[in-house]
C-alpha cells in the first residue's frame, strides 16, 4: 500500500462498486494511493467500536482518511471529541461522513447535505415545489434524511410541508431538534412515528400529485426491506428517489411497479453515490472538483456500475 490507503467505513463494504472504481479515480486524479480499504461494522455497532476505528485512523499515518456510511450518526456521537475541527454540518446535524487530516489535525464533515443537493438538482426541478404545490415525504429520520431535509429546508421554492417517518422517536426527536437549532419554522416539517405500516401508508396517500418520496431509512442496503408495505399506493405524478443503488431494493421495486400506471419519475442512488464519493475524496485529497470532472469520473465508473 505504497503512498498510504483510503478508509471506507460502512456495514457490507465489499459488495460496494466503489471497491472496483476507486483505483480508477485515483488514476484521473492522480491521487497518492490507489488503495481502498474497507471498515465493515454492524449496524449494532458500538461506542468502543467507533473509538476504537477513529483512534485507529488518528493515529495511523498511513491512513489519510475516510468516507462513513450508515454509521455517521453513531460515530459522532461517540467519537467527536477525538476530531481537531468539525464542520457546521457536522456539529448541528450529528453526524460525520468525511474524515480527513490536514498538518496533524484530525477533521470531520458532514457532506451529505451538499451532495444530496448535488443529485436532486439533476432530476428535481427548480421551482418544482412552487409550480405544483407538492409535498416532500421522507421515509427514514436518520443521517440521510437529516441530509435531505437539512437541504429541502434551503430550496428556494422549499415545499410548503415536509413529513418525516420514522420507526424510532429517539431518532425523530433529533432531526427535530436539529432543525429547531437552524431555525426552520416548526410548521414546515411533520414528524411521524410509524408504529404500523399503516402511518405510512396514510402519509403517502395523504401527500398531493406530484410529490416528492424518498426512501433515506436505509432498508434495502443494510437490511432487507422497504419503509412502505406492499400494497401501499405512492401519490399520482411523485417523484421517487431511492437512496441505494445496491442491495435488495425493495422500495425502487415498489415504485416501478407503479411507474406506468401512476406516472411516476423514479430515480435511484447512483448519482448520489457518485457525488457523495467524489466529494469525500476531494476532501480528503484536498483536490477541487470541477463539473467536468465529476463528469468523467462518472462515465468512468460506470461499467462498474
């Protein structure tokens, strides 16, 4: 591992195409490594866990950094004190997806805002909340969905409600705290508990033509599953973004069974697996990222797809 490696910390690392593509990138970019190395940890994972995976890559120079995924919340809230620096994302949302070291320093970031934005501009309208008078439903009040909402809250033509689900009141508790610390109106969001398949059912059905329904609770990748039972009806004309664009993908079945007979625009999480990697690296790497080049990184990667 000549010039150091790379970390990428997540559950299932080495079924991720990025295992495939990173050497690729590092080739256009003409990165020190060429080297990925996975840090799988359960979705249980726990707080020594995380100390000890962040210690590790503290104090390893070798090691210059790392991209997190579905541990980001989990590994903040044990690990912070070890970082030198934390971005704004980082510390109001609790969580961190990007390590990287810069003069000995030890730094954090929370990118997914920036990258869930990146990818939703490349399929959601400008001004399409204000044209239509849709809603935005996100199915999941973790890391991703904090991500989500953080940026839907920021959009020009923010829509007029944003209902958040969830299985967990610990973890909608904490999205609404985080936006209450942002300043987002509390009107604009609702919070649903979904103690039954049925509260999302009645969500979806509840939501105008044209909405927009995300799957960020992660079922699908981690874990087997979808957030909305079979049966359940996505609103006519919705736009439906899955996260993931691995794993079993219960949810992006859902939705193109319904695509034709509900009109539906589905879309899934390639390019946002895009974006969020090529962002991390350029982090950790302290490059610049440039369209054109995400654009070749991209068309690259995508036999691997």
């Amino acid at each position: 591992m000549t010039g150091g490696y790379m970390g990428f910390v997540g559950v299932s690392t080495g079924a991720s195409s990025i295992m495939s593509i990173f050497p690729v990138w590092a080739e256009i970019l003409g990165l020190p490594t060429r080297t990925l190395v996975g840090h799988d940890l359960g979705v249980d994972a726990t707080p020594e866990q995380y100390l000890a995976l962040v210690a590790r890559i503290r104090d390893d120079p070798r090691h210059l950094g790392a991209l997190v995924t579905t541990h980001k919340m989990g590994l903040y809230a044990a690990t912070h004190s070890l970082f030198d620096e934390l971005d704004e994302f980082s510390t109001l949302c609790g969580e961190i997806s990007s390590i990287s070291k810069r003069g000995g320093a030890l730094i954090g970031h929370a990118k997914d805002p920036i990258t869930v934005g990146l990818a939703a501009a490349e399929f959601l309208p400008a001004g399409h909340f204000a044209a239509t008078g849709a809603h935005a439903v996100c199915l999941g009040a973790g890391g991703a969905g904090t991500a989500l909402t953080w940026y839907l809250a920021e959009r020009d033509d923010a829509p007029e409600r944003i209902t958040v689900t969830d299985t967990s009141r610990e973890r909608l508790d904490h999205l609404r705290d985080v936006h209450r610390r942002r300043g987002t109106p509390d009107a604009l969001i609702d919070y649903v508990l979904a103690s039954s398949p049925q509260a999302t059912t009645d969500v979806l059905a509840a939501a105008p033509a044209g909405s927009f329904v995300v799957n960020a609770s992660g079922l699908g990748k981690d874990r087997p599953g979808s957030p909305v039972s079979d049966g359940a009806l996505f609103p006519e004309r919705a736009i439906v973004w899955e996260f993931n664009y691995r794993g079993t993908l219960e949810f992006l079945a859902q939705a193109r069974d319904q695509e034709a007979t509900s009109g539906l625009q589905v879309v899934d999480g390639w390019r946002y697996f895009i974006h969020g990697w090529s962002s991390v690296i350029a982090e950790v790497f302290g490059l610049t990222l440039t369209d054109e080049l995400v654009g070749r990184l991209s068309e690259a990667a995508r036999e691997y797809r």
